[in-house]
C-alpha cells in the first residue's frame, strides 16, 4: 500500500511485497507516476522476509540491501532529491558574503559579513525562524535580528548572539531551551531578558549555554542528565548561573552533557558520562562541573554528540566515544583525554 509522511506531503514510497522479494518505488507527483522499483531484499538475503524504509530529512527513502545491512537510496526519475542532496560540494548561490558558518543534524545557519543570519534545512516547530512554507528550506534571511556575531543549534533550534551580547532564540522549546521562561516553540526571533553581556554560546542536543563578559556561565533547558550543572532540577525554562571556582572563556555542549574551558586553560565538564566523554576515567554522569584532569595550558575545547577534543600547544586531545575512530585512538571508548595528533 501507498506510504505517505506529513512531513513531506508530495511523496508516496510503495511498497510491494512477494514470497520471494519486496521492491519499493517512489512517487513525487502525489502517486499519480512511480519511479523504478528498487529490490529491498530476496529470501536469499535475510531469513525471512520484513519490510523496514528510513526516510531521511530530505524525503529520500532508504531501503536496505545485501544481508540488511546499510542502506541503499532509492533512486528517482525526478531532480526534486538533488535540491537537497549532493555528493560533492556544491556552491550556494543566494548566500554570498558568508563570514560564519555553523550546522545541525537537520539544520543549518549562516552569518554574513553585515552581521544577518541565514537558515536553511529541515524547517520544524519554527526553526528556520523565518516565514516560510516549505518543510526543507533553501538559505534564506532571518529578520527581525539585530547584527549578529554568533550562532549556536540544538535539536531543532538555535540560538544568536547579537554584536551588542545579547541573545535571541526560536525553534523548538520543549524542555526551556530557549530561556524566554516558558515551553512553547517559537517560529521567530524572541529576545531573551538576560543581566549580562554575552560573549559565546553553545547548545547540545536539548540545553543551551552561554558565557558573560564577567566569566560567569549561564545554562538552561533540559537536565535530564545534570547538564546543566544544577542537580536539584530537571529543567530550567530560564537561565541560571552555575558556580566555578574561576573566570570561564568558553564552553561546549555534546547531546547531554557540557564541557568548559577556564581563562587559566584549566576544563571542567558534567552531564551525561556514559561513553566517558565527561574525560573523568568512568561512565558516571555528574550533576556539578568538575575538573577534567590531565587537561592544563588548553587553548580550545569542542564537544560531538558523545566525544571531546581539546586543543593545546602541543597536541590534539580526545576522549569519549570512539565508535567511528572520531577521536584517532585504538581504544572505542576512551574514559580519559588521551593525545591523538601531535603539533610539537
């Protein structure tokens, strides 16, 4: 029978199943044509036979090939998917004059060189922060935005920072995320009431966090797993300032957990621990920050969804998950910051 998403309403994936194969066929005129069917699998290929289709953010439908393993795009008959997706790099003509660049799992955002912003990608609950009626955008303007200088994305939202330290949010807002003080998504900009002056950001997965010009640290949103530095709540709707025994330059946000690096170079982190990316030589989530030890004279700090890096003098830094060899070790997990690339 016909297959159709919400998300992308001119799409119908048919799938058609016998005793001995199942094939699956895309339509982008609503099922009115198909293009080519593509074999998913044969009886010789898995014991049985299951049907199982991914449909990526670009409404590019996945089936799996030999043995079930992988996934083998389903071609069309149409250049609709090339708008969306490239083998090989491809210019992006109505975004000229980019100075800043920063990207999501699903989204994507620009800074030019007169401080607008520009998004593009998967555009939910708001996140694009523009008007748009496309549910995968092309770059276009932010308004309603003061220059920018920053811009940090989380699952489903971003956040900028504006030339005068201030910050602005839209997208998703489940878990507070965007500090305006309450949990409703925000399609776009709104200002958050902030004390201080604001000089970095970061978001992860579901939190945000951001520096002050005095070295404070403010963070909000979820805290499922302690992220936010403050273990006596599961949320913040609005930001809070955690304690550090010393001036903080900068921080970085993984899926749950947060990592900060000290004007001294010192790095502290808590949160989410369970592939060792808190680089305190267990799998134990911290609800406070503490000092990664091993980790002094850093220059930088970078968080992926379950590693770290740190940058020194002397050396590249990681620890956490090496599942993909993210961080250049032998070891996959790798509980402590281990050097992996030399500069010396």
């Amino acid at each position: 029978m016909p297959l159709t998403s919400p998300l992308y309403p001119h799409a119908v994936y048919y799938a058609s199943q016998c005793i001995a194969n199942a094939t699956c066929s895309i339509s982008l005129d609503g099922g009115v044509t198909f293009g080519p069917g593509v074999s998913m699998f044969s009886i010789a290929d898995c014991v049985g036979l299951h049907g199982h289709l991914k449909v990526g953010p670009d409404g590019t439908i996945y089936v799996p090939n030999k043995g079930c393993g992988g996934n083998l795009p389903l071609p069309s008959y149409t250049s609709k998917k090339s708008a969306y997706s490239a083998n090989t790099p491809q210019l992006l003509a109505d975004l000229a004059g980019a100075r800043a660049v920063v990207a999501g799992e699903f989204l994507f955002g620009a800074i030019d060189t007169a401080g607008g912003v520009h998004t593009w990608g998967l555009n939910s609950e708001g996140s694009l922060g523009r008007p748009t009626g496309e549910i995968n955008a092309g770059p276009g303007p932010v308004p309603l935005l003061p220059p920018a200088s920053g811009l940090a994305l989380g699952k489903g939202y971003m956040l900028a920072l504006t030339r005068d330290g201030a910050l602005f949010g839209w997208g998703n807002n489940a878990a507070g995320q965007l500090g305006l003080g309450h949990l409703k998504s925000v399609a776009m900009p709104a200002p958050l009431r902030l004390r201080a002056e604001v000089r970095a950001i970061a978001a992860g997965a579901t939190h945000t966090m951001a520096v002050t010009t005095e070295g404070k640290v403010l963070t909000w949103g979820s805290n499922h797993h302690g992220q936010l530095g403050r273990p006596d709540l599961a949320y913040a709707a609005l930001p809070m300032t955690v304690a550090f025994p010393e001036a903080i330059q900068s921080v970085a946000a993984g899926m749950h957990f947060s990592l900060a690096l000290a004007e001294s170079g010192n790095v502290y982190a808590w949160g989410w621990n369970s592939h060792g990316q808190l680089g305190l030589n267990d799998s134990a989530d911290r609800g406070v920050p503490a000092r990664v030890p091993g980790l002094e004279r850093v220059r930088s700090i970078a968080a992926g969804e379950t590693h770290a890096a740190a940058l020194t003098a002397r050396a590249l830094i990681g620890w956490g998950s090496n599942a993909t060899g993210q961080i250049g070790t032998a070891e996959r997990m790798q509980r402590r910051p281990t050097p992996f690339f030399s500069l010396a």
